[in-house]
C-alpha cells in the first residue's frame, strides 16, 4: 500500500526541498566579495579601513608592518650584533666617534623590540618611517660612509620601507639612501676607483634588498588574500548553513505547525538567529478590503490596522515591485515603520501565486544591513510566508469544521433525540385521550415513563460523546478505548482494539484522527448492523494509521445516496485537514473498512 497516498507535500521546485532562492545559491558560487564587507563581519563592523597598498590590504588591520614584525625583528637584531661585531675595535680604542652611535642603534634596537614600529599609511606614520631610515642614514655619514662598521643598520632601513609600502618606495629610499652616503663619501676619497667600487657594490646590495623586501611582501599580500578569500568563502558556507537549518526547522513544523500564532512567533524568533535587528513586524494583508493587519511586531511602533497609504515609502516601493528591498539609509530613500530606524528590509510575502503579507525588519544604525542580509531574507520569506498561509487557511477550514460539527449535532438532535420526543408527546396525547374515555392508562403511562428514562439516557449519551475528546492528559488510546466501552455496553457490539503507539501526534492532528474514529464507531453502531468491530491503531515517528473494520450490511461505495449522511464528508475534509488519507472500502453483506493514514516526512 502505497502510505503517501493523499499526504500533501511541498513542490520539488520550493526552496525547503531543492535548493535555496536562485540569489542567494549564486552567491555561493559567485566570485567573492570585495575583502572590506567578509572582515568587517568577520573582525567586527567599525575598525578603521585602510588604504590600499597592494594585495596586502585589509579592513581590520591597522598596522601593515604588524605581519612581518617576527622578520623585522630577526633582521634589526641581525644586523644589530653585525654591527657590533665590525666596531668592536672602536670599543676597545675607545673611538668616540663610533661607540655612541653603536649605542645608539643598540638602544633603537631594543625600544622598537618592545614598541615595534606602526604604519598604516597616515602622515605621522610616514614621518617616523622616514625618521627610522634617517637615523641609520646619518649613523652612517657620522661613522665612516660605506666604512662604517654600522652598514649593514641600513640594510634593516631597506626592509622596513619595502615591508610598509612595497618595492616602489623600497627602491626610492634605497636609492636616496645610498645617494646621501655614496656622495659625500666619494667626495672624501677624491672618486677613487676603490671608493666608487665600494660605493656601486653597496648601492646593488640596496637595491637587491629593496627587490627582496618587495617581493616578500607581494607574496605575503597574496596569501594573505587567499586567506581573506578563504575566510570569506567560509563566512558564507556558514550563512547558508545557518540558513537551511533554520528553513529545515521550518519545513518540518509546516505539516504540525498549523496555529497561526505559534507560526508568527518562531517566524520574529528564528529571524532574530540570521539577522541583527532592532524592530520587526508581520503584515498580513486583509483580502476584503485592501488593508493591512499587524499580525505580530517586535519593538515596533505602529497600529493594529493600516490603509495601504499609511504604509512607509519603502515599504510600499517593495510591494509594488514584488521584490526584497534594502535600504540601507532611510533618511535618504524616506522613514521606515519606526521613527528613528536609520535602515530597513522589507520582504514581500507571496504564496499561491497571491500577495499575502509583508514582513519588515528595521535598525537604529545606519548601513548595519548589507546585501548578505537581503538574500537571507529572501531565502527566508519563501517558506515563512507559505506557513503563514497554511495557518490561515487551515482557521479557515476549522471555522468550516465547526460549522459542520453544528450542522451534524443538529441533524443527530433532530434524528435521534427529535423523533424520541416527537413520539414522547403523540404517547401523551393518546393517554390523555384514554383518560378522557375514563378508560384505563397505567400501562400506558408506565411504557410512557420507560420511554422517558430511554430518551434521557440517549440525551445523556450524546452529550457526553459530544464531551469526550483527547487532550494533554489524555491521549488517543485512552479515549478511544473509554469511548468503544460505552458503545459496547448501549449496543451489545464487540469492539477489538489493537493499538501500538510508540509515538505521540501534536494535539491538533491527534483530535481530528480522534473525530475520524468517533464518527467511524457512530456510523457502525447506527447503520452497519454489525457484531463485531475490529479497531486498529499504529503511530510512531512520521507514520501513523487508524482501522476501523465491521462485519456488518456494507454499503455499495459510490451509491450510498447522500455522501454527508454517514458522515463520510466530514471524515474526509478532517483527513484532509492534517494532511492525512482516508480510504474507505465496502460491499454489500461483507461489511466495511475505513483506513485513515497520516505518513510525514
């Protein structure tokens, strides 16, 4: 038997079972993002942004040194103990032309250990950049030129300035570093052929550190890109989980989750997991005339009931366009639902082709929402306003219900209780006849008041099967078993039950299958003419199954006149109501089974 006959599901093509909106898969698969939007999501909204200096810039860091400060370090050290090793004669003379400047760099060296020098391309910065290169730079004039035993102090120089603005500016200060030494020393050695030789070798040594500097940087700018690249890719693996968990949670409440209320509450709370926001709220739109009714709001400001002219601007610009609108500064594009909300969202809700609602979410501060927000939204509003819609329509389908109960209890009224007063009363004239004729009445009056308890018994009965109903304290397999023992002691027929329930139903699904079986009893004892029933009852998690199976008359399906007048109409609009099947077979003499499945995913 095919168990998912009559259980409706969701079209392959919706977002809760294929895939996600179209936008928001895309950008999964998209090129990424410029790097400013990932960090400032990764390391926090508000830091600084940067210039840009290459491959190497990056929304949240404020020092473009601060990544190769472990080989800064290395190299100012190095070339620190260099040096000491090359004037360690001058210590030894005593030559106090060297020795303050060696202690010089040495103090330089351990002040920018412990405070490692900061660039971040502001003016300041550049100054004590230059400042750093200078003070090697006049180390050198002051100490011998390109024989200075503190020479290679100015290959740490060279670094610096590569590390902090590339091999560009790295070349520039070489060259005008060793322009300013080689000058004034080739000036002093007359342009002798050993002096411009040592000039020229130091001056490529320079310029290949600069080469070296720069290239470590590009290639340190790259990973790091790649690292951001990655970062972000993960950013967005991470949104989209976070997505279809919560659309997955949806999914699998939609079948239950029938209340209106309950589906507007995990709505705003569910929302709140995949979105910062200060305000929200749900409008459902009034079909009869046009207005729109604030289903659920969350720190916002507004009415009950709005015209479609009292919506805000931006509002009423996304429904007219049928599409998720950001909005990232009000006060430029008009206010939002709330005074004071500096940006907003607003998602039309569409389901059966139809505008139903409009859900809104609004921020104090301006740009917090960027298009990352949208398309989550947009994801989001696809399933949310299809269990809104469900909601509404199964209120709608209860009122129906409830006008059936009121139309079935009338008709049970009228042919039970109805026609057992209606003879109560033509009994009564024909004892007050006989009594006229002075002819004898015990015996008619004694059958009148046996007839009288029957009539109050069946009135009894009937209000009480009216009353008997699951509920929290009481699940299905109590009451049913309470009610098939009633019905056993009033019509003498043998009721079987065989129930195995591992797993309750929501209290919802669990009252109509409850009706189902009612009705199904009722239907046995008034018209099947039946001795024995047979009552089976499975549920466990995602199937459940009620069979009702008597030996009685049977009926030919198809040709039981008026399909309401065993009640079958109602069983099949209460099957429908929670998604469940309804089968019925039956021939004449061979009695009936009725078979009532509720198969979820």
């Amino acid at each position: 038997m095919d168990r998912s006959k009559g259980v409706s599901r969701i079209p392959a093509a919706h977002p809760l079972t294929g895939t996600m909106s179209d936008t928001f898969a895309a950008s999964l698969t998209s090129e990424p993002e410029p790097l400013v939007a990932p960090f400032s999501r990764l390391r926090g909204a508000g830091g600084p942004e940067r210039e840009g200096f290459g491959s190497l810039a990056v929304v949240g860091a404020t020092d473009r040194l601060a990544p190769f400060n472990p080989a800064i370090l290395a190299v100012r050290w190095s070339s620190t103990v260099a040096c000491f090793a090359l004037g360690a004669g001058a210590f030894i003379q005593q030559d106090l032309r060297i020795v303050p400047w060696m202690i010089a760099i040495l103090a330089n060296t351990f002040i920018r250990t412990l405070s490692p020098l900061v660039y971040d391309g502001s003016t300041r910065n550049l100054i004590n950049l230059l400042v750093e290169i200078g003070l090697h730079v006049l180390a050198l004039t002051s100490t011998g030129f390109w024989d200075s035993p503190l020479v290679f102090s100015l290959v740490n120089a060279i670094i610096l300035a590569g590390f902090a603005r590339g091999f560009a500016f790295a070349g520039r200060i070489a060259a005008a570093s060793g322009i300013a030494v080689s000058l004034p020393y080739l000036s002093e050695s007359d342009y002798s052929w050993t002096a411009i030789t040592r000039a020229a070798q130091w001056l490529v040594v320079l310029g290949l550190v600069a080469i070296v500097a720069g290239y470590a940087r590009r290639i340190s700018g790259e990973a790091s890109r790649q690292h951001t690249i990655a970062l972000d890719r993960l950013n967005r693996l991470s949104d989209a989980n976070s997505l279809l968990f919560n659309l997955h949670r949806i999914a699998q409440t939609m079948p239950v989750s029938l209340n209106l209320d309950e589906v507007l509450t995990s709505t705003i709370v569910r929302l709140r997991t995949l979105v910062d926001f200060d305000a929200a709220c749900i409008l459902v739109i009034d079909e009869t005339d046009g207005s729109w009714v604030v289903a659920r709001r969350q720190a916002m400001r507004i009415g009950q009931l709005l015209g479609g002219d009292e919506l805000p601007a931006p509002a009423r610009s996304a429904i007219d366009r049928l599409v998720v609108d950001l909005r990232p500064d009000l006060d430029l594009s008009g206010p939002g639902f709330n005074i004071g909300s500096m940006c907003g969202i607003y998602a039309p809700m569409r389901a059966r082709g139809a505008l139903i609602g409009l859900l809104a979410i609004e921020s104090n501060a301006s740009g917090r929402f960027d298009e990352r927000d949208r398309q989550v939204l947009e994801s989001y509003v696809e399933p949310v306003a299809l269990a809104i819609d469900n909601a509404r329509w199964f209120a709608r389908l209860r009122t129906v219900g409830a006008d059936e109960e009121r139309t079935r209890i009338a008709r049970d009224l009228h042919d039970r209780i109805g026609q057992s007063l209606a003879y109560l009363g033509f009994e009564i004239d024909r004892v007050i006849s006989h009594d006229l004729e002075d002819l004898p009445v015990t015996d008619e009056l004694e059958q009148l008041r046996t007839d009288l308890r029957g009539v109050t018994s069946e009135v009894r009965e009937t209000l009480y099967d009216l009353r008997t109903d699951v509920a929290t304290g009481k699940d299905f397999v109590d009451t049913l078993e309470e009610f098939a023992r009633r019905v056993t002691e009033r019509s003498e027929i043998t009721i079987e039950l065989d129930c195995e329930a591992s797993f309750r139903l929501p209290i919802l699904q669990e009252r109509e299958v409850w009706r189902i079986a009612q009705e199904a009893l009722v239907n046995v004892e008034r018209h099947a003419e039946a001795d024995r029933v047979d009552v089976r009852w499975r549920c466990e998690p995602g199937y459940a199954c009620l069979e009702v199976i008597d030996d009685g008359c049977g009926f030919a399906v198809g040709k039981t006149g008026r399909q309401d007048s065993y009640g079958i109409l109602g069983m099949r609009e209460r099957a429908s109501s929670i998604g469940a099947s309804l089968e019925l077979t039956s021939k004449p003499g061979e009695g009936t089974t009725l078979r009532c499945i509720l198969a979820q995913a």
